[in-house]
C-alpha cells in the first residue's frame, strides 16, 4: 500500500484542537506523518516518548511532525499523552489526530487495519518524499529515520546521492545519471571517479557538502 503522492489538505482534529494539514505544513515546511496502532499501545508509548525527544531535533530540521491513530477519540488521547510523560519522561507537543472513522487513512491511502504502521514524509512541495511501513509489533528506529531526512536534504540542497549506510558527514555519490562535465561544473572538479573493470566511470564518490550542518 502506497501513500498518496500529494499531501492532502484533509481535516483533522487533534488533542489541540482542529486543523488542516495545508495550514499545519505550511510556509513550504515538510511534513512526517507517523501512525500507531492504537492509543494506550505499549510500542507506541515508546515510540512518542523518542519524538518527543527529539522534538528540538525535527524542529532544527524545519520538518513538522504529526501523529494519527485510528479508531479513537480525542479524549482517549489526552489520557495517552498522560501515560507516555509518566512512562518516559516526555510531554507530548505535535498534534495527535484522532481518526475516529479513519478518514484521514483513506485519504492518504494507508491500511488503517493496523497490518503495518505507516512513516510518511512530504517534501516542502507536498510531494511524497518517503514512505514506510514497519510491523506494528516492533517499534520505529528514528535514528534511521533521521538518517533518511538527513540524505533527502543533501540531495534536495547539493543533487547528491547516499551510500549504503551512509551517516552525515560520509562520502556521498553522484548520480548515475549526471554528466561528468556538469558534475565537474556543478562541484568544481571535487568528484573522485573509482577505476572498475567496466571502465564505466560511474562510481563518483563526493564528500558530504553539508557535514557539520547537522543536529
């Protein structure tokens, strides 16, 4: 199941009142959009104690971060949000939407069954940028996730590609695709081309433009 490729200007209402996800989003900021299964969820208590954490992190990042749980109610959220602060030390500041008829799923075209948990990212545009479904049964990696929004910035800013595990401050690549006359344009002559057996010159490795410019 994908996510729609445009973000939807759907209304919602959250634990701080009713929104429209055009407006929360809006001055061309990013979207993450992050479902749980359910509210009073133990893997979900988890996982909003970290976003909590790192609040001051998306918000460095210029993203805005939104929660949505099917088949609840705004009430029962504000209890959630009570437990997740005495379970993890975090107060809870996004909006949580209370997809009481799963609306909002529709909308977005995400299984609101609750086979997977669903990660959504839309770019400044309100394009999808990312999406991923991880099992309910087992929590989100938010460092991974911060990994991701990390390589879509530094190809969004420099048009450079990431490697196999790469982390801020890595070797980036460029992409295949890009000429070696505007790659040498584009990044003055910086580009290091591996020697393969191909003899292809497709393997361009780059040093991270925007290393020290992350959180």
């Amino acid at each position: 199941m994908s996510a729609t490729i445009q973000l939807p200007n759907a209304n919602v209402e959250t634990q701080i009142g009713p929104l429209s996800l055009h407006d929360y989003a809006a001055n061309d900021s990013p979207l993450l959009i992050l479902s749980f299964p359910s509210a009073y969820n133990p893997v979900a208590i988890t996982e909003l104690g970290e976003c909590a954490r790192l609040s001051s992190d998306y918000t460095a990042r210029g993203v805005k971060v939104i929660g949505v749980i099917p088949n609840t109610t705004v009430d029962a959220l504000q209890g959630f949000i009570v437990d997740v602060k005495a379970a993890t030390g975090q107060q809870i500041d996004i909006p949580l939407v209370a997809d009481t008829e799963c609306l909002l799923f529709k909308a977005l075209n995400l299984d609101s069954r609750m086979t997977f948990t669903h990660t959504v990212y839309y770019d400044s545009a309100r394009t999808l940028g990312f999406s991923a479904c991880y099992p309910p049964s087992c929590g989100r990696n938010f460092h991974e996730l911060g990994r991701i929004l990390s390589s879509l910035k530094i190809t969004a800013d420099a048009g450079l590609h990431t490697t196999v595990n790469w982390v801020p401050g890595g070797d980036c690549v460029l992409p295949a695709e890009m000429p070696d006359e505007e790659a040498d344009e584009k990044y003055n002559g910086d580009a290091r081309t591996i020697d393969l057996p191909s003899q292809k010159g497709y393997l361009r490795l780059m040093a991270d433009t925007e290393a020290g410019e992350e959180a």
